[in-house]
C-alpha cells in the first residue's frame, strides 16, 4: 500500500513539473515574441540607396550596302546616397561616379563620360512642423582622366583630374519635403573654388584662373594661378517624381552668380534623367545634361602655330541613351 502511495505520489509530482515546464515555455516565447515585434517596430532615420549600372550599347555591320562603323561603348554608373532625418534635423549626402567609353573601328578609346562628385547639406529646424531649415551646402566636384577635343588631330588634354575641381561652402536655408522627393536650397553667401592643379592648363588660364605672363620671346614671367575664388548666390533644387508606372524622372538644377564679377551672370547645371525599369534588373536611361560656365572658354582646332584656339563661352549640352543593368546593393 506504501509503495502505491509512493508511485502515485510520484506521477502527480511529475505532472506538476511538466506543467509547470510547459508554462516557463509559453511564457520565454511570449517574450521573445514581444522583443521581436519591439524590434521590428522600430523605424530607421536613415535612408539608405546603393546603385550600380552598366549600359552597354553596339553597333555592328558585315557587308552593310548603307556603309557605317563598327562601335561599342559602355557607361559605368555608382551612386551611394545616406539621408537622415529626424525631428529638427536633416542631413543629405550623396556621392556619385560615372565614367564612359567608346570604341569606334578605326579609332582609338574615347572618353565619354567622367564624373566624381560629393554633395552633403545640413539642415535644422526651429519645429517639426515647418519645412523650412537652416542649412550649410557642401559639394566637390571633378573628373578622373584626361578630357580632349577630339576634333583635333594633335590631341591636348583640355581638362584632367584635379583641373578642374569645383568646391561650393555656403550657408542658407533649405525647403524639404517629408518624402525627400522635392527640396529647394537658396545661399546667399557660397564661395566657389575652382582648382586647376594642372600647371599647363593653368597657365593658359583655363576654367576662369588667372593665366601666365610671357614675355616677347615666349619665356614664362610668372605662373598662371592654380587657384579662383568666387564669392556669390547659389541656388540648388532636387525633384523626383514617379511621372507612370516604372517610368520615374530626377531633375537636378543648380544656378550661381557671382557679387564681383559680372554678377547677375548666371553659371548653369541643370541635369534630367528619365528612368525606365523592365524589371530588378533591366532599365533603360535617357538623360539630358545643360551647362553654361562664362568662365570656361571652349577649344576650337589648332592655328597655324599648332596651339589650341580659345573662343568664348557656349552653352554645353550632353545627350544620354543607354540600356542595361541596375543593382540594388
């Protein structure tokens, strides 16, 4: 009778402490539950894009009766950008490389695009309701190799690395939009800084630098200037817009005058590229790129003493058609 008692006892013991097992579980996975959905409730500040591209396009021709060319070229893009907002703050930063080429039969490898910028502005508010900051503006800009004016037989590089390089400080203020999608940056105080750290170009006074002095034979007197500063207004603006479905547009506008030299001269920027996306990875690009520097001269062919003529001022476009592949990284 003892050793039933014993035995009974020891079932009902041993379905207490299953029970009671069995609750310390239910209650670790409420918890863990819990810490999972607190996590996941919480919002990053941070917007964060990371694209690479290539667009390739080709063209080629086996006994073509119309004649043409055969040619191949291809534009590598990469754009990393970190936005922060929160509250009474915003800070935008954006870097972007693109570099193109092109191989033409009978040719050799052109350049047909180069571009290495950094832009970053910081914005504050006094509330959370105004869209209106408080902001300084920060944004270098240059190129990686040689440029030429492929027009001449005996080619001169016209611009290189470092020369030029466009720095813009400047403090304002900034209207932006909660989605990022729109922004507006007015500066009436930005120094421009324009590098020409190639002494040749330098001394020919390009990009706006104060040129070398020669004397009747030729002999260099002084260096041209590897350095210009300007004092002025800058105006920026940034407007994405999904225009139909996978079909978006980014217009980027940027407008500077200077106070002490011809002001009410307006240097112009403006950059709108069309997006079109076949699926993750396909798209297509049709870009237009509009620029007008009074301070930089454009290159014509060589005169009769083999150097570059210098004419004025133009206004610059660039056209862009390119299909290829898009990353998200």
């Amino acid at each position: 009778m003892f050793a039933n008692f014993i035995k009974q006892y020891a079932i009902v013991f041993f379905l207490i402490l299953c029970a009671n097992s069995f609750g310390q579980q239910d209650t670790i996975k409420v918890k863990v539950d819990s810490l999972k959905i607190q996590k996941d409730s919480i919002v990053s500040n941070w917007q964060k894009i990371n694209k690479a591209s290539l667009d390739v396009s080709e063209v080629a021709f086996v006994n073509w009766n119309a004649g043409g060319s055969n040619s191949i070229s291809g534009l590598l893009g990469l754009e990393i950008v970190r936005n922060y907002k929160k509250n009474h703050m915003v800070w935008e930063n954006r870097a972007v490389v693109r570099y193109g080429i092109n191989k033409q039969q009978g040719q050799e490898i052109r350049k047909t695009d180069d571009l290495f910028e950094v832009y970053s502005t910081f914005g504050f508010r006094k509330d959370t309701i105004s869209n209106w900051y408080y902001s300084i503006n920060f944004s270098f800009k240059t190129q990686f190799a040689n440029g030429f004016n492929y027009s001449n037989n005996d080619l001169q590089p016209i611009s290189k690395f470092m020369a030029p390089a466009y720095v813009f400080l400047g403090a304002g203020t900034v209207y932006s939009q909660e989605n990022n999608k729109f922004s507006v940056y007015l500066s009436p105080l930005t120094i421009k800084s324009t590098f020409v750290l190639d002494q040749d170009l330098a001394d020919a006074g390009a990009f706006g630098v104060t040129p070398a002095t020669f004397d009747d034979l030729g002999n260099r007197l002084t260096k041209g200037k590897n350095l210009r500063r300007e004092v002025g207004i800058l105006v920026t603006s940034k407007y994405e817009s999904e225009v139909a479905e996978n079909i978006s547009i980014r217009s980027l506008v940027s407008l500077y005058t200077d106070y002490f030299n011809n002001f009410g001269n307006v240097d112009i920027d403006w950059e709108v590229n069309f997006n079109f996306k076949v699926n993750n990875f396909v798209h297509a690009t049709l870009g237009s790129h509009l620029k007008y520097d009074d301070d930089i001269k454009i290159t014509t062919d060589l005169d009769e003493d083999g150097e570059l003529e210098v004419s004025g001022a133009k206004v610059q476009w660039k056209q862009i058609l390119g299909l290829g592949v898009l990353v998200d990284f």
